[in-house]
C-alpha cells in the first residue's frame, strides 16, 4: 500500500516562509513526476508546482520566484521551499505523485498565512 505523508504546514506571517515535505512509501517501483496542487476554501485544486524524475521543473505563474520545488529520489521525498508568502496562499497544500498506471495523493496540510 502507498502511503504520502506531509509535513511542514502551519501559520505563519506575511512574508515568512515555510518548508513542505511530502514522503512517500509503500510498494514503488518508480515515481515519475511529483507535484504540489493546493486548494482554498470555495476554489478548484490548483497545480503549484511540479518537478519530474530527471528534475524539470515546473511553476504556477502566482509563485514563480518565490516557491521552489526539489526532490530527493533515494528518500522518495518532494518538498517544497515556500518564501514571501501572502495570505493569498493560505490553502490546503496536497502532495501528489505519478507511478506507472496511476497516481496518488496525499492528505493534505493547511498553511495558513495571515497577521
């Protein structure tokens, strides 16, 4: 069974920063792209960003400059390096990974940011 646990969400202040971690689990053989997708309340999931195996990567046009994507595939770990954060990316932030034949999400952890 695959499992993706985040991490790393929390309230923090304008401009502040947070770091998320999404680890995955479980029966694998490989992990193509991972993503971060976010969700705020009465609004449609939305892709943040997203890097693939070989490392492209891939933004938002709202968090470019700002957000940064990695991964770390011998842990089978994405994260994501948020900085100057506004209120406007208060959301619940999903992890999501492609496999072969399918993909997987993750719970979810709240990032709140607001003074």
């Amino acid at each position: 069974q695959v499992q993706l646990v985040e991490s790393g969400g929390g309230l923090v202040q304008p401009g502040g920063s947070l770091r998320l971690s999404c680890a995955v689990s479980g029966s694998i053989f490989s992990i193509n792209r991972m993503g971060w997708y976010r969700q705020a309340p009465g609004k449609q999931r939305e892709l943040v960003a997203s890097i693939t195996s070989g490392g492209s990567t891939n933004y938002a046009d709202s968090v470019k400059g700002r957000f940064t994507i990695s991964r770390d595939n011998a842990k089978n770990t994405v994260y994501l390096q948020m900085n100057s954060l506004k209120p406007e990316d208060t959301a619940v932030y999903y992890c999501k990974i492609g496999v072969v034949g399918g993909f997987y999400w993750g719970q979810g952890t709240q990032v709140t940011v607001s003074s």
